[in-house]
C-alpha cells in the first residue's frame, strides 16, 4: 500500500513540475511576440529587437559597442486609441 501512494505523490509531483515548464513556455513566447521599432546587435551578440526607444537600445550597448538599427518587422499599432485625434 505504501508504494502506491509514493507512486502516486512521485506521477503527481511530475505532472505539476511538466505543467509548470509548459506554462512558463508559452507565458515567454507570449512576451517575445510584441516588436519593438529598434535592435541592437554587436560583436557579443544580438541584444534583440526590445527597444521602444532608439535611446533605450543606445543605453543598452553603452560601453559595449554596437549599433542600433530599426526592426524590419515592427509595424506600428493603428488602433483607434493609438492614432492622432486632428
């Protein structure tokens, strides 16, 4: 009888550390699904394309070296909220 039960507390235990793993998967590819408008890139690597500002992407590679270029695939939002009332 004892057994089963540390089976079963082994097969649970997985199975939460499995849904947590999954959980925290698709949680990050939610977060890297937005564009930003600026990438920063050097001879350490790519710093990715996670800069709102060309300030902040300069920031980032301060005293490292690098450059900032515009992402290609950033498309900025044309909601409603986000257009210029005239």
């Amino acid at each position: 009888m004892r057994t089963s039960t540390m089976r079963n507390f082994i097969l649970g235990a997985a199975a939460l550390a499995l849904a947590g793993v999954i959980l925290s998967f698709a949680a990050s590819n939610a977060a890297q699904a937005q564009e930003y408008p600026y990438c920063a890139s050097g001879t350490w690597g790519a710093g990715g394309c996670t800069y709102a500002t060309l300030y902040q992407c300069r920031a980032f590679i301060s005293g490292a070296g690098g450059s900032c270029v515009r992402n290609p695939r950033y498309t900025p939002d044309t909601s409603s909220f986000a257009r210029k009332r005239r």
